[in-house]
C-alpha cells in the first residue's frame, strides 16, 4: 500500500532498522507472488551471533506487524 514492491520495504526497514544490508529479490526477475532477497554475510565471526539475533528478531517483528 506504500507504492513499493513488498521486498523493497522489507529490505529498506531492516536496513533503517538493524542496519543489516539485503538487495531485494525483485531486482533479479524473481517469480511473480514470491518475495525473496539476495545477501552477503561478512560479519567478523565474534559478530556473527549478534547479526543474526538482530535480523531474527526484526524479521519476527515485522511479520507480526505486515502479516
């Protein structure tokens, strides 16, 4: 409803949110009604716990809140 595919919103709000960085799927032809994201993990590994805990609880919050 904000005029933005779904992808796009959700990668934007976790990037503003976690600061984790994500390229929605749309921009690589992906199949119409599906959503998915392309990433690169580089976290140093003592970081890589926190990166995840930080995206799980962003991508639960957001489905409670967009489902």
């Amino acid at each position: 409803s904000l005029g933005q595919p779904a992808d796009f919103f959700y990668a934007k709000q976790l990037l503003e949110t976690t600061g984790i960085c994500i390229v929605p799927g749309s921009g690589f032809g992906q199949k119409e009604g599906t959503y998915h994201f392309r990433t690169t993990i580089l976290p140093q590994p003592a970081m890589m716990k926190d990166m995840l805990d930080r995206f799980k609880i962003f991508h639960n919050k957001f489905m409670a809140e967009y489902k």
